[in-house]
C-alpha cells in the first residue's frame, strides 16, 4: 500500500480520537503482511496511567484478528515535527515484527520514515529471548 493511503487512513483514524485533558490527537493505521489495514486513535483518561495510544489500539486490533504480522505502521499528529511513537509503542510493535518501516506525518504535511531498528536499536523482544542476542 502507498504510503499516502496509509497516511490518509491515519488522518481518518486521528479524528475519532478521544483526547479531552491534551487536546493532542493521533491517529495510527497499521499494514499486515496479508494487507489488511487496521486503524486506531489515541484514547485519554482522567486516571492519565490508563490512556491509550493511537499506536497500540491499531496493532492491538491487527492482532486480535489473528493478523500480527506487522508491515507498517502510520502515525498523524499535530505536533510540530512529525511524531514517533513512544517507548511503549515501540516495545509492542517490535514484538510483532522486527523489520516494520514507520512513516510519521504531521497536519502540516511532513513525513518522516524510519524502520523500528532505526527508532528502537537493541530491542527486547522474542528473538532475543530464544537467541541470546539483540537484533538491533
């Protein structure tokens, strides 16, 4: 899938956002190896340990079809430069995949793209548990 789909299907999924205290939406859309596309939104709580991001609902949903295999994963966001996801977000992608290309868009129509070995060297992950050896 191009890469402006991708980004488009993160725009639509930034809008459903639920984000009252920050006010910071985001939007996620992620691609599976058998191409199927999953999206999610950033989700706020008053308790802010229990927030959600945009990231983790769409693998979360690409995984709770049976559809893990993550290939790419978008992000849309407001902010000034075009967000990366957090460390959280990073440790549950790179459980799915080692090899994920990241594209990161702004409102403003800046794209970064990086792959997860880019934003997340020496992962812990499964292939370091059964290997003994980080993949970074």
């Amino acid at each position: 899938m191009e890469k402006e789909k991708m980004i488009a299907a993160a725009a639509m999924a930034r809008e459903k956002a639920y984000a009252p205290y920050s006010g910071f939406k985001v939007g996620a859309a992620v691609l599976t190896k058998n191409g199927n596309l999953y999206t999610g939104c950033n989700i706020e709580n008053a308790s802010y340990g229990e927030t959600v991001c945009a990231e983790r609902v769409a693998i979360f949903k690409a995984v709770s079809e049976e559809d893990p295999h993550i290939e790419v994963l978008a992000v849309y966001s407001s902010s000034d430069i075009p967000a990366a996801p957090c460390g959280a977000c990073r440790q549950v992608l790179i459980e799915f995949s080692s090899d994920t290309e990241i594209i990161m868009a702004n409102t403003a129509g800046e794209v970064r793209i990086a792959s997860i070995k880019e934003l997340f060297p020496l992962a812990f992950n499964r292939e370091y548990l059964e290997g003994g050896k980080n993949i970074g």
